[in-house]
C-alpha cells in the first residue's frame, strides 16, 4: 500500500463521526495525513502480507440509538445497534475495497451469517445465529 493511497482515502473520510475504542477519530488522521500516511501505509501492508489483524482494532463499542421520527422509547423496537469500529480498520478495509477490481466478487464470498452486509436483514435476525 502506497502512502499516496493511504493520503486519498483519509482526505475522503468523514468530518464528525465518532471513533472507536481508542478514542481515534476521523479528525486526528485528516489534519495529520501528511506525517501518518507512510506510517499508516507500513503497518496497512504488513496487515494485508500477514493475513492479521489485530486484536485491537478488532474491538468495537456497540451502541444502541432511536430509530429516527416520534418513535416511543420505550419500545426496543425502536432502537437499532450499531458498532464503533476503529477508524483504523474502517481506513484499512477502504483500501482493500479501493484496490478490489469487483466488489461483488466480494459481496459473493461473504457468509449468509454476517447480516450486517445482507440487504434487509433486521440486527436482530443476527441473534439467533449468536445465541
């Protein structure tokens, strides 16, 4: 993975979303892409040639949120969870996506169990696989 990539994708990345865990957020890499780009790039190849990644950016905080309008908070159906994920691994897999030549090449190999990539699978239909 070359830094100029690396530099791209983090000038794309969104303003104002929340981090991970480690308290990393968009805004630390966007106004500091010139010095960790090449940084970033190393460990991004050493990741991709070793097939590892590690379990720290593998952790994730799952929060519940409302579900948008008036709707009652007092109903779990009302609520979707959603994970905050390391900026880390989401800038890692848009190089692997960037650097995919089909991405339904990929969508093709994902297993029926990860509905979070299943067009209208509700969160809580992964349940019951988990449980």
């Amino acid at each position: 993975m070359l830094p100029s990539e690396i530099e791209d994708i983090i000038s794309k990345c969104p303003k104002g979303k929340a981090g991970g865990h480690d308290g990393l957020q968009y805004e630390h890499l966007i106004h500091t892409k010139q010095v960790i780009s090449p940084v970033a790039a190393n460990i991004l190849t050493w990741m991709l040639r070793t097939s590892h990644v590690p379990d720290n950016l593998k952790r994730g905080v799952v929060v519940t949120l409302n579900k948008v309008g008036n709707k009652r908070r007092d109903s779990p159906d009302n609520f979707r969870a959603i994970t905050l994920t390391s900026v880390l691994l989401t800038l890692y897999e848009s190089v692997l996506l960037l650097r995919s030549k089909d991405a339904t090449c990929i969508m093709s190999n994902i297993n029926t169990q990860q509905g979070g990539f299943s067009r209208w699978i509700a969160v809580s239909n992964d349940f019951i696989y988990t449980s």
